[in-house]
C-alpha cells in the first residue's frame, strides 16, 4: 500500500478529467456511483483543498 493510501486510512478516490467535467469515485467501488461536477466548480475545491 502506497504511503499516501495508508496516511489516508485507505481512503482513496479517482479523478477523470475531462475539458468540462471532472468525475470522481470510490477506488474500493469501481463500478459504484460517480460524482460528477463542472470543470469549474473542480476549480473551485481544488482552490478551497489549497488554502486548507
């Protein structure tokens, strides 16, 4: 296990970005639901993730 996944509890998601949307899931549930938000709004947490 990756050190990154073991300092998250084993807790990870994947990204899919595409030119208007990103979609994120559960890596344990590859075929359970997506969340999928405008490239924008992406913008906005990634911005809110930085400043803590």
């Amino acid at each position: 296990m990756p050190a990154a996944v073991r300092e998250a509890g084993g807790e990870c998601v994947e990204c899919a970005i595409t030119s208007t949307r990103a979609h994120v899931r559960d890596t344990k549930k590859v075929g359970g639901p997506v969340v999928t938000v405008t490239g924008s709004a992406w913008g906005v947490f990634l911005q809110a993730l930085k400043r803590g």
